[in-house]
C-alpha cells in the first residue's frame, strides 16, 4: 500500500565530503520523496560541517526500507524511519 505516513531524519557528518554521495541516493529517490528539509549551523562566523535532514517519502514500505538502506550503507550518514502509519 502507498503511503506518505513515514518521517526519515538523516545526520549527515563531514558534510562537504559526504554531501555528493547522498545527493546521489536523494535523486535517485527523488519521485519518493515529498518534502525534503535541511538544517545545519549557518552564520557569519561559522558554517557547520555536519546537519539534519528530514525526509518526508511517500511509496510502497518495501521502497521506503530500501531507501533507509541505502542511505545507511553511504560514509558519515546515518538514517532512522519513524513509520506513522
């Protein structure tokens, strides 16, 4: 059964180095995923090197599984679904 009842939050660390492999799985993904939201330490002074993502993907669970997957298995992300269905 589709659904878009799933929240997946992502810590993304080293994220100049990191960000290129994830762009990657996000677009691969990309038909999936309804609202995509980025935070990270921005200001004048510093801009952080690690972040959060939250995901909001609607599809099959099976897809959504395989998306948390995928983006577990890439260097510095580490990727948790919260299922509210």
């Amino acid at each position: 059964m589709m659904s878009c009842y799933y929240i997946v939050g992502l810590r993304l660390d080293n994220r100049t180095h990191n960000a290129a492999k994830l762009q990657e799985v996000l677009t691969n993904n990309g038909c999936n995923i309804k609202v995509r939201l980025g935070l990270h330490e921005a200001s004048e002074d510093v801009c952080a090197n690690d972040g959060l993502i939250i995901l909001q993907p609607c599809g099959e669970k099976k897809d959504i599984d395989k998306l948390v997957e995928n983006l577990n298995a890439l260097d510095g992300v580490k990727a948790k679904l919260m299922d509210l269905n």
